[in-house]
C-alpha cells in the first residue's frame, strides 16, 4: 500500500512540479512580451482550467505525503515525506495567499481594450510569487522521490 500511495504522491509532485516549471519557462515570458490589454486577456484565459485544478493536485498530493509519513517505517522516510508536505502547503500558500488574489484583479477588468489609466501592472510581482512557489515544488518533488528511495 506505501508504494502505490507513494507513487500516487510522486506523481501529483511531480505534475505540480512540471506545471509551475513549464509556466515559469515558457507562458511567463510570453506574457510579458504581450502589450497590456493582450495580456490581460491571455491571464483570464490561461486560468479558466488551471484554477480549479491545480488545487486540487497539490492539496491531495500534500495530504498522500502526510499519510505516508504516519505509515512509514523509520525516521528518515518519515521526515522526508513530512517535509513534502509542508513544501507542497507551500506551494498551496503561495498560490492561495498571492497568486489567487492578483488572479481576481485581474480578472476583475471586463473590457481588456480598456484599462484603467491608474491600473498596476502585476506581471512582475505574480512573477515573484511564481518562482517562489515554483522552487518549492521542485524541492517537493526532490524530497518525496528521496523519500521513496528511503522507504
């Protein structure tokens, strides 16, 4: 049964991880080569499916890693899956406590041809938050394969 849950949490890290690399790689730098109101309209689309699930993931991933450290045998694996799990809260706190919010702003703007002159750009700053949470996936995932190794 560790094993299977074990791969299940590789798995969920690992996608989480392989997103947020993908997003930090490729669809931020298009974003930011994108005139304001292009933008705002690409981020209002690129969410739509994103949003819902993507919590999903790495709330379920977190919660297999805090079951295989009360299952596991032995300090280090234990360890090791619990520090899995508060790296991928982590990332659910990035995401729920900065990314989500400038999300809302965003998507808050009805008519992208027209934004407001007094209008932030948030690009930097979700940008920010982004690469946080992207590291802390990555080492999720580092730390839930050594994990399984340690099983």
């Amino acid at each position: 049964m560790t094993e299977v849950l074990g791969v299940a949490a590789l798995l969920g890290s690992g996608v989480t991880a392989g997103v947020l690399f993908a997003v930090a790689l490729s669809v931020l730098p298009a974003l930011f080569a994108m005139e304001t109101g292009t933008y705002v309209h690409a981020h209002q689309l690129l969410g739509r499916n994103w949003d819902p699930t993507m919590p999903v993931i790495v709330l379920s991933s977190t919660l297999l890693d805090i079951v295989l450290a009360v299952l596991a045998d032995g300090t280090a694996p234990r360890t090791l899956f619990i520090v899995g799990a508060v790296l991928l809260l982590g990332v659910s706190g990035v995401s729920h406590l900065c990314n989500v919010p400038i999300n809302r702003r965003v998507k808050s703007i009805s008519d992208p041809a027209d934004i407001p002159a007094d209008w932030e750009d948030p690009r930097p700053l979700w940008r920010r938050f982004h690469y946080l949470r992207t590291v802390l996936s990555v080492l999720a995932l580092l730390v839930n394969a050594a994990a399984l190794t340690a099983v």
